[in-house]
C-alpha cells in the first residue's frame, strides 16, 4: 500500500503501486536505469521497461555494466525523462533487482515484454546473451512539473530498508 504525500497543501493522497505504473505508462516505456560500480560510481543507460506482476523488468544484454552491477549490489534506481510531452513531470523508482538469466527464467518474461525480443537475441531464451532484469519497486516518486506543482510518493509493504540489502564483494 503507501506511505503517500503530495505536495505543496496540506492534504494527503493514498499513492498504490498501480498509480506509479500508471505513470509510468504515461510518462512512456524507456527508462534510465542507475547502478553502482563497485568504486561507488553510479552507472546510468537508458532501458526498455515492462511492468509485469507488480516487478519492473527490462531485458539487457550480458555481459554488460548494469548486470555486473546488479549482480554485486541489487539496489538499482530507474528514473523517466523529463519534457514537454509530459508537462515536465517525471518519476523515479527504486527497489532490488534479481537477475533472471537461467533458460526457464528467461522463458517464463519472453513473450511478456510487448515487443519482439528476437530483433536482439536471435537465439531466444536458450541463449544467455541476454538477460531480464526484474525489480521489485520498494519506493517511487512522482514529480509534477518538476516538483513544482508537488510530488507524490509510494513505499512498499513491508518496505525493506535498501541500506540493509547486502552487496557481494567483487
């Protein structure tokens, strides 16, 4: 459910996970995927997105920064582009990726992503030059105009702390 606030004024909004994929699919399908090198440094590239049970997935290649990244440490942060198609608003969703990159796995979200996959991985779901990244959202931000005209937030139930999410060593 939520922990939901809208500013600016005094009043609270309940924000439910189907209002962020809601804006999510009005904001549009490319987002930019931010992960940590293990230095620290954030890496950021622009994915294709599909929600799917609730999860963010995106399907990327591999071997690849991102799923390096996500492998050592899962806590990943997407966010939308800002325009005028959108009056500017945006959001941003953080939560804890698993990489799906076993046959099964990638078979089960292949047909899921409304697109054709194969354009990219000839191969299909057998091959292992790609992998899905599923992310279970534990927190989203919608920022109106900017956050301007307010915001609204979301957190998941039971939220898990992401400072708590272990990161393997490299």
């Amino acid at each position: 459910m939520t922990g939901s606030t809208r500013s600016p004024g005094n009043y609270a909004l309940e924000m439910e996970l189907a209002d962020v994929i809601a804006h999510s699919d009005r904001i549009g399908r490319i987002a930019y995927i931010a992960t940590a090198r293990p230095d620290g440094r954030a890496h950021c590239v622009p994915v294709g997105i599909k929600w799917i049970d609730g999860d963010l997935c995106t399907f990327v290649m591999q071997p690849s920064v991102k799923v390096a990244n996500a492998r050592r440490d899962p806590r990943v942060m997407f966010h939308w582009q800002v325009g005028p198609e959108t009056n500017n608003d945006s959001l941003i969703v953080e939560g804890i990726a698993n990489v799906v990159d076993t046959t099964e796995g990638r078979a089960a979200l292949w047909e899921e992503m409304g697109y054709d996959l194969s354009e990219f991985e000839p191969g299909g779901p057998d091959s292992d030059g790609h992998v899905f990244l599923r992310v279970m959202p534990m927190r989203a931000t919608v920022l109106y105009r900017f956050g301007f005209d307010g915001r609204e937030t979301w957190e998941a139930e039971p939220l898990i702390d992401l400072r708590d999410v272990p990161v393997r060593s490299t």
